[in-house]
C-alpha cells in the first residue's frame, strides 16, 4: 500500500514537472526540453551561432552544450495598415491608406530573423515611396478609378524587395483615399446641389481659375500656332498664283508681239522686225502717258520723256541683249 502511494505521487510529481516546462519556456530550458507553438519556429543557437529552425512541437535543448532560443518567429499573416499623404496631378493633397498582409516563410525562418531589424518600419517606407510616385501622376478622378493598379504596384515592389528577406507579401490593398476635408465638402456639395460656404467657392475658385488658366494658355498658343502655319501656307500659295498670273501675261504679250510682228511684216512689204518693234514701244509709250494724265494723283514721272526716247531705250535694251550674248560666247 504504502509502494503504490510512493509511485503514485512521483508520477503526480512528474505530471507537474512537465507541465512548467510546457507553459514556461524558461523552465523547459532549465530541464533541456523546449515547446514550440503550432505556426510558430524557434530559432536556436549553439553558442551565439546560429543551429537550427525548430518546427512545432516538443524539443530538446541541451543547454550544457550551448544551445539555447534566439527568438521566436510567427508564421501567422499579419497585417500592416500604412497612411501616406501625397499629392495628384491636379494638386489635391490627399491620404492613401493601403493595408498589407504578408507572412515569414517558414523555409527562410532565418533570413527573416537575422536580416530584419524592423519589418513594420521596411515595408512602411517601401509603400510610401511606390504611392508617393504613382499618385503625382494621376489626376483625383483617376486616383479613385486606379487605385487598383496602384495596389499593384505596391505589391510588386514589396514582393520584390521582401522575397531577399524571408517574408511573403500575401494580398495589399488600397482600402481608403480621403482628399482634403475642403475638397471632399465641394464634391459633396456639387452633388447635393447645396449652396457653397465661402472656404469651399474659395477652394473651387482657385483650382478652377489655375486650371482654366492652364487651358487657355494651351488653347491660345495651339490657335497662335494654327494661325502662322495657315498664314505661311496662304503667303506661299499667293505667291505661287501670282507668279504663274505674271508668266501667263508675259507668256500672252509674247504670243501677241510675235503675231503682229508677223501679221504687219506681211501685209506691209518692205519693214523689218525691227520697225514694227519701235512703232509697237511708240504705241505703248503714249498709251502709258494717257494712263498718267488721265489719274489726278499719279505721281510717277518718265525720265526723258520725249517720244524720241523710245528709240533710245528701245537701243539700249538691244544693245544690252548683244553684249549678254557676247559674254556667253
């Protein structure tokens, strides 16, 4: 009787034994034994280096032999809700609030342990810099429209930069964009048809006066710019007509010389071109003369003036084509 009292309280002894070492961690290294939650690793040193990953369960820890728990990693998903304030395309200031879930790989235990300090604080600055470079680019409207492209970007950029370190980035999402609390009161105001408080036609007023300005600067030089292209087009187009009208008259008054040179050498026998080439720059003389006196405010003047200078300048212009024709012999 007496035995199976004695065996029955060493039993009970153990029984209370083991169960400090389950329930505290120190007193199950004290034992050499150590317990290790389910979706958690141990990590365990032997004398500062590092050893091994523990998976769940009950293992031992010789602690005489330098071996003891740097730490634990939890392998749960955990979730990081980042706020970042930027500014869009059209200068609203607004806050993005992005919430990422992401999880320690349980065959990178270690590079998720030994190579982070802060994973919070890295995947923080991370988000930043993607929204802070992706937002600027987008006016408000298609902030609200693409916001799951920037959830995207986020998630490339963080998974990229996370898989070097032992963690996985699981989903990230864009969960909230609040503008300006003066911006958010104007759309809602516009929608509800209500009247505007002075701070928000103040805040309307100056978005709309910077945006209507930049249109209107664009407009003015795209027209300015229409205007001197057409202005050019039609000056060379004119020029283009006027010089085929001065070819076509100079080309008729040709045709109509050589026909009367022609036509009078026939009919009068006995006269030369010549002789019908003076009497036509006669004919021509006195016809311009008419036109300048019958015009009260003519104000050109022939110099001579004489009917016998046109026989001079009829000689020199024949002298003149003699001597070209030299030259080029």
């Amino acid at each position: 009787m007496a035995l199976e009292v004695t065996s029955r309280s060493f039993l009970i002894l153990w029984a209370i034994i083991f169960l400090f070492i389950f329930q505290d961690q120190r007193m199950g290294q004290v034992f050499g034994c150590i317990q290790v939650d389910q979706s958690t690793v141990a990590i365990r040193e032997q004398f500062g280096k590092f050893d091994d990953v523990l998976e769940p369960g009950c293992h031992c820890l010789p602690w005489c032999l330098g071996s003891q728990i740097a730490g634990h990693l939890s392998l749960r998903v955990q979730q990081l809700d980042v706020r970042c304030e930027t500014k869009t395309k059209d200068n609203v200031f607004v806050t993005v609030v992005a919430s990422v879930q992401y999880r320690a790989l349980a065959e990178k235990a270690a590079d998720a342990f030994y190579k982070l300090s802060n994973t919070r604080e890295q995947i923080q600055a991370y988000v930043f810099d993607v929204i802070r470079a992706s937002v600027p680019k987008l006016n408000l409207d298609a902030t609200f429209e693409q916001k799951n492209d920037i959830a995207k970007a986020v998630e490339e950029e963080l998974e990229k930069a996370m898989s070097h370190y032992g963690f996985e980035i699981v989903q990230t999402l864009i969960v909230d964009i609040e503008p300006d609390e003066h911006v958010k009161r104007a759309m809602n105001e516009i929608n509800a048809g209500h009247m505007f408080s002075p701070v928000v036609i103040c805040s309307m007023a100056v978005v709309s006066i910077a945006a209507r300005l930049r249109v209107a600067a664009n407009e003015k030089a795209e027209a300015e710019k229409i205007l001197q292209i057409k202005r050019a087009e039609g000056d060379a187009e004119s020029k283009y007509l006027a010089g085929l009208g001065i070819a076509r008259q100079r080309q008729a008054i040709v045709d109509g010389l050589r026909d009367s040179v022609l036509a009078f050498s026939v009919n009068v026998p006995g006269t030369t071109a010549k002789d019908v080439m003076d009497m036509v720059l006669v004919t021509q003389y006195f016809d311009t003369m008419k036109e300048i006196g019958a015009s009260s405010k003519s104000s050109s003047v022939f110099i001579p003036h004489g009917p016998g200078a046109v026989r001079d300048i009829a000689s020199q212009i024949r002298e003149g084509l003699l001597q070209g024709n030299a030259a080029q012999l």
